[in-house]
C-alpha cells in the first residue's frame, strides 16, 4: 500500500473519531466530541491516505502525541520527537504496520523519535521494536502501564 501524507480537515477528524477499535484495543476508541474534533484539527495532526485518497490513519507529533501524566513523571524530560499514531481498525492486522511507520518515519526526515505505548499492546511494541525503537521508561496512568520508546 502507498502512503501520502494530507492535511488533517474536519471530514477527516469526524471519520477518526468514528473509528472502534476491538477489546483490548478499544482502550485507543475516541469520543465525538468538540473537544476530540479540535485536538485533531491542531496542527501538530497529519492524516495518512492510501492510493485512493481514502483515509488509512493519522500521526501527531510534540506535545499530543504524549500522555500528559508521563510529563508529571518526568518522562519526557528530553528532547526527542514525540509522535503519536493510530492506523483504521479495519486495517490492523494486516501486515501494514511496518509500511505505516515506515512512512511516517521517512516523513518526519528520521530524526530521533520517541513514542509512549500502553504496555497491554504488545502487537504495536513488537511493530515499534523491529522498526528501531528501544525500551525507554515506563510510568502509569491509573492501572495502565506506559512505556516510552525511542529512536535514535
């Protein structure tokens, strides 16, 4: 599948908050709400299309693309590029991960990275391991463990 980077606009950030991930992954679903809307509209949201100008996922970058407990923690003390992603659920699976962060790693000129990932998601940590990120720290948000990677 061919990736092009777009700008994230109103249809677009609607279709993402439509999105239903399964059970564990529904932890990533997202409400409809004004707030959501405008938390993508920023601009530190990118949306991700295929060949066919369909919307496939969206990355985010800086400080949206961190969990705000983790700054109280200290996790995010260094300066890296943070970046957030979310592929369509539909889509998951599917032996696209690799591609997707592949492109988004490429757009964002590989410089070092960092992402936060909820422990649970072990299938998204092995993606992120084979791409070149690394175990950096770890904190919790209430029973939820989070961990830091980076890439370098």
């Amino acid at each position: 599948m061919h990736f092009s980077a777009r700008e994230m606009n109103q249809e677009r950030a609607n279709e993402i908050t439509s999105w239903k991930y399964d059970e564990p992954y529904d932890f990533y679903n997202m409400s409809k709400s004004k707030e959501t809307i405008n938390e993508l509209m920023n601009e530190a949201y990118t949306a991700v299309i295929n060949e066919k100008e369909e919307l496939v996922g969206f990355f985010c970058t800086g400080k949206s693309a961190q969990v705000p407990v983790g700054a109280l923690n200290g996790v995010y003390e260094e300066e890296l590029l943070d970046v957030g992603l979310g592929l369509k659920p539909e889509l998951t699976g599917q032996g696209l991960g690799r591609d997707f962060m592949v492109f988004i790693i490429d757009y964002l000129d590989h410089q070092p990275l960092r992402l936060t990932v909820a422990n649970f998601n072990q299938r998204a940590i092995r993606l992120y391991a084979k791409v070149g990120f690394s175990n950096d720290r770890e904190f919790y948000r209430s029973s939820v463990k989070f961990i830091t990677m980076v890439k370098r």
